[in-house]
C-alpha cells in the first residue's frame, strides 16, 4: 500500500533524481524542447508562482525567513531572493537542489538589484526531517506526491516550521480531475512513473484547522493540463 516514508518516499526520490528530474527541469526552464502538454503545465506553473508572489509580497519579503519546501529548479525561490527574502530551499532530490543552486547564481549575475539580497541555504532533505523556524513556509505542488492518508501529518510539520504564513498549492479533487486522472490524462508521459494524488479543499483546510491555522486566502491557476489551487493560511487568532 502507498506510503510516504518507505517505498513511496524512495520512489519519489528517485524519480526526481533521474527521469522526473530531466522532464521538471525542462517544464520548469525556458528552453523549447517541451511539448504542447508540457508547455502548457509551464504556463500554468509559472501563473501560479506569481500568485504566490502577489500573496508574499501583500506582506512584504525584505528581510522575511521563507522555507521554500520542495524547491524543485527554484521557480519560486530565484524571485524571492531578488525581493529581498531570506531563503532556505530544501528538496528530497538533490538533482533538484543543484539546479535550483544554479537557477539562482545566473539570476544574481543576470540581474541588477536594487535591494539588498542573502544568499540562501540549500537542503537536500525530505521534508519531514526539516527543522527550524521561518516566518513563511511555502510548499508549491508538493502535495501531489502525498497520499491521502499522509496529507494532514504533511500540513501540521510544515505548520510547525511557520511562524506567520503557511502557502500550499494541490490539485483539487473534483469529479473532472478524477476522471481525467482515471483516464491518465492529467499527468501524462513518464510521471506516470511516480503516482499522483488529488486532495480536496475540505481535507486540506481541515488538516490547516488541526494544526491550528485558517485558510485567509484562496486563488486557482487551472490551463488544460495544470490545476493547481491555492492557499494562503495563518495561525488561528491572527487573521
Ligand atoms: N515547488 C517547486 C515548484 O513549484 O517549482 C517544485 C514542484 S515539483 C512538482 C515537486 C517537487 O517536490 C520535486 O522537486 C520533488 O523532488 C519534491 N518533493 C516530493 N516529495 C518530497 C518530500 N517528501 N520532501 C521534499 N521534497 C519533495
């Protein structure tokens, strides 16, 4: 049976160190050597990081401690930095981490900043065996990865790494995504070597709830072959 930890957590692993690694790295790029599936989940993709950085930068990141969880190539992690966060990436695949360690020396050479930057700390590491505090953690479709079973353990340790702001994108499970699922549609060519699981919004605003956190914000970035739903959560009681 599928478990996060064990064999699931290995094969994750694994695939992101090889071929997983080798299709991200070029959806998450800006090469063309995609095709049109894969272009479009690099244009979903990319709305989703920005949402995510509309909702960083309402609460400002100069300064600010941010866990980027599961990095993967640093979409997420390069503009931060250049915002002026303090950043630690970590990612289970240190493929992963090395990219995302190169995505961000060629964005410091590329760019003339205007503000202030740290460099930021890289970590391979599965997620649970993060520690530490950070004002914000962001977890960025890592949750695709997770079980059902295993989601609401996932959300309360990175809730225990957050001091203020907890951002977290899934796939939603709605009737259309389940059947496109079921039909293979939705994650289509080799990443059908690791499993995909959606989550509902209920599960995961409950799991948020348990660990003592409210959803304050929601956003949606769907294309035809990218759905990914977002949300911004805060401890209870600093809404
Ligand atoms: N967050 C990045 C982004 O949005 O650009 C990457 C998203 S990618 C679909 C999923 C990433 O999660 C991969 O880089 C994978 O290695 C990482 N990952 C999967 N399971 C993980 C775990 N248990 N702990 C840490 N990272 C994990």
């Amino acid at each position: 049976t599928a478990s996060v930890g064990g064999n699931e957590m290995d094969a994750v692993r694994n695939y992101f160190n090889t071929a997983g690694f080798d299709r991200w790295r070029r959806i998450y790029g800006e090469t063309d050597d995609v095709n049109n599936v894969q272009l479009d989940i690099r244009q979903g993709h990319a709305e989703t990081v920005e949402k995510v950085l509309a909702f960083l930068k309402k609460g400002g990141l100069e300064g600010v401690t941010v866990c980027d969880v599961g990095c993967g190539t640093g979409s997420l992690t390069v503009p931060m930095i250049l915002e002026g966060a303090i950043v630690k990436a970590s990612d289970i695949s240190s493929a992963m981490v090395s990219e995302a360690e190169k995505k961000v020396a060629e964005a410091l050479k590329s760019s003339n900043l205007s503000k202030p930057f740290k460099p930021p700390t890289f970590e391979t590491n599965d997620l649970e065996s993060l520690k530490g505090k950070y004002h914000t953690v962001a977890c960025i479709d890592v949750l695709i990865h997770y079980p059902k079973d295993k989601a609401a353990g996932m959300i309360a340790h990175l809730a225990s790494l957050a001091e203020k702001r907890l951002i977290i994108s899934f796939a939603p499970e709605t009737p259309f995504l389940a059947v496109l699922k079921r039909i293979g549609e939705l994650f289509p060519g080799p990443s059908k070597a690791t499993r995909a699981y959606l989550h509902t919004e209920a599960d995961i605003e409950a799991a948020l709830k348990a660990a003592g956190w409210i959803v304050k914000n929601k956003d949606m970035t769907s294309t035809k072959f990218y759905y990914s739903r977002l949300f911004e959560a805060v401890p209870q009681g600093n809404l």
